[in-house]
C-alpha cells in the first residue's frame, strides 16, 4: 500500500514543469530516490490552430491509462517523501483531448500526489470543468495570449478562442463556491512579437481578477513540433514570431519587472523576466554568457510520454526508461547516467531552461 505524501503548497504545482534550475552543483547531489515532480504527456496531437506550435499538424495518439498506471507507479517508488512533489498533466497537444483525463488525475489524487494541468479551453465545457474539479485537480492553467480578443485569436489561430478563456473563468468562479474546491486558477501566456507591447495590460487584468491566481508568462524560442525552428530568430518561416524592436522589448520587461516588484500576480521571478529580456534582446550572447550559468536539474524529474515510456529530460527523447509489462524494469545504474549526463548537457536555447521561474 502507498504512503500518501501530505499535499503542499501549490505553487510549483502551478506551472508545466516550472522551478526546473539550480546554480551549478556537484555531481554528488544526485539522488534518484528524490523525485519531486512527474510531467505526463496525455497526448500527441491538438485541436487548436496556434501560430507558436505545430502539434496540432500530428495525429492524435493518446496515453493509455493503464500505461499511465505502470508509470505512475514505477515513478511513486522513486519520490521524496520530504518534499513537495507534483504531477503535471500536459502534452504534445491539449491534454483534455485525452478521454480518460479525469480517470488519470483521480489516480494521482488517490496517490495523494498535487495535479495540475495546462489547457488552451477549446473543449473545456462547464461540465467538463466540475468533472475535472471533482476529480481533484488541484491547480489549472488556461492558455491565454492577451487580454484583446483580436491579438489573443490571431496568436491561437483559432476565432473565439478568447470568448472561450472567458467564459470558463466564469465557469470557474461559479463553480469555486458551488464546489468548495481550493483548487486554483492560473493564466499561461507565450511572449511574442503579437502579444509583446500588450503584456503590461495582459498582467494589470490578471492582477483585478480575484479568481485567477497568477501569470506565467514564457518567452517564445521555438516552434514547438518544428525541429527547425530552434533559433526562431533565424528561422525564415516563423520569424514573424520574434519581437525585434528593442526598445518595446526593454520597456516592457522594465515595466513588468516594476510589477513584480508590487507584488502583482505574475509567477516568473525578477530573474526569469531579465533571462527573457536579455534573451529577447541577443540571443547568441544570452546562449552564450548567461545561459551556462545556470543548470536545469530535470534529474530530479521524471516524464511520462505518450507511450507509457519514461524520460529525466523532457526536451531531448534519448534514452527513453521502458517500463516492461508486470515487470518494472528499474535499473539505478541506467538512470544514474541519464542524470549525469542531464548535469553535463550543453544543449543550448533549452526552452526549459530559458523559461524556468
Ligand atoms: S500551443 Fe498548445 S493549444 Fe496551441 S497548438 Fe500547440 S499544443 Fe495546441
Ligand atoms: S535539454 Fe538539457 S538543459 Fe534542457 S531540460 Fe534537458 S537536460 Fe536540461
């Protein structure tokens, strides 16, 4: 029989997999027993048009519920039992395309384990909203671009996609009291040059909504589904995507910096939104200078792909840990390299690693 681990605070819980960076430490420190947070990739594939993603040009492919089970379980033996730990139901796509969703939080709820989830609303009917409450999710994060319709519709392809965010924070409100749920609202926004000079007014309207509980806001680097989008800024085709004139990206971070110094809801730290500014502003010399300064400790992660297979690193598919039928396969030694090798990883303009809070 499972302990269950005392649920914490929702912070960490808020995000994708958010808090991913430390300073530089020594390889010592590795400790596979102390898992802190499981990611799981409910689905390939997306119902949404948007213009910073290509998912939605794959076929749909779900995961299983019983994978998710091998995995979940092969992972719970892994987690510390000290700290807080959460899962993170997300995807190559929007995860509510995933049948099964409710079944897969009720699981990790019953496990004791902190849920949230990221979706962009487009099927998130009111029902479907009190049967994810119910399932106890504890924290969901809706895609949100701006505050105005227009630039909000034209970023996610989709027409009333902002009609939709809205009216599902009313649906959340509503339901808040009706259910007593604590669980919490949250806004996700990419920063690009569509959304750029509107962010200011986007993170004033989070702050007046009682309901919602932060921002998260993620500079865009890539195009997420096209491996050849990776410097964005050289990138031909999306472009278009990269906010270029420097003097709206200073003002803007200053200002949003300003904001979080006054204690407005926005998630990221002072830090995370001069990462994004100097990111923004050179790339090659962000990648260059700043970026080997920090390290991401994904080792004390585990992600659970689409196939029921597991990964430490969510953005590079090496190695994936295969979970055998009834038997786990669970070899230390493996895992022990992946994370040692996580710790070396040079890889650069690491949309995790840029966009850690
Ligand atoms: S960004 Fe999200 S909602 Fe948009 S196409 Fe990609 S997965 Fe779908
Ligand atoms: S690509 Fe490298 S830096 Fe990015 S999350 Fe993976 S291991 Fe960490």
């Amino acid at each position: 029989m499972y302990k269950k681990i005392k649920k914490k605070c929702l912070a960490s819980a808020s995000g994708r997999f958010n808090d991913y960076f430390k300073k530089k430490t020594s390889h010592s420190n590795i400790n596979i027993e102390k898992i802190i947070g499981i990611h799981v990739n409910v689905i390939e594939g997306c119902n949404s048009r948007c213009l910073t993603c290509e998912f939605w040009k794959i076929p749909i492919k779900t995961l299983d519920y019983n994978k998710f089970k091998e995995a979940i379980d092969f992972s719970y033996k892994l987690i510390a039992n000290d700290k807080e730990v959460y899962i993170t139901f997300v995807g190559s796509g929007e995860p509510l395309l995933n049948k099964n969703i409710c079944e897969l939080i009720n699981y990790s709820n019953s496990l004791g384990l902190n849920s949230s989830i990221v979706t962009n609303s487009l099927i998130l009917s009111k029902k479907k909203l009190k049967n994810l409450i119910k399932s106890g999710i504890t924290f969901i994060n809706l895609s949100l671009e701006s505050n105005n319709p227009i630039i909000n519709d034209k970023i996610r392809g989709i027409k009333g996609h902002h009609t939709r965010v809205i009216k599902n924070i009313e649906n959340f409100e509503q339901l808040q009291s009706q259910e007593k749920t604590k669980c919490g609202l949250g806004i996700m926004t990419v920063v690009t040059s569509y959304n750029l000079d509107n962010l200011v007014n986007l993170v004033k309207w989070v702050n007046e909504k009682k309901i919602i509980r932060n921002i998260n806001l993620s500079a865009i680097n890539t195009v997420f589904g096209d491996q050849n989008s990776i410097l964005l800024k050289n990138n031909t085709k999306h472009n278009h995507l990269w906010p270029k004139n420097s003097k709206i990206i200073e003002k803007v971070y200053d200002e949003l910096i300003k904001l979080k110094i006054q204690n407005f809801k926005i998630l990221n730290s002072i830090d995370s939104l001069q990462n994004q500014k100097e990111f923004f502003l050179n790339p090659e010399k962000f990648n260059n200078n700043r970026f080997q300064n920090i390290q991401c400790n994904v080792e004390n992660k585990i992600t659970i792909n689409t196939d029921g297979t597991i990964n430490l690193c969510p953005s590079i598919q090496d190695n994936p840990i295969k979970i055998h039928e009834n038997t786990f396969f669970y070899n230390k030694k493996i895992i022990q390299k992946l994370q040692h090798d996580i710790l070396k990883c040079k890889f650069q303009n690491c949309h995790i690693k840029l966009n850690c809070r």
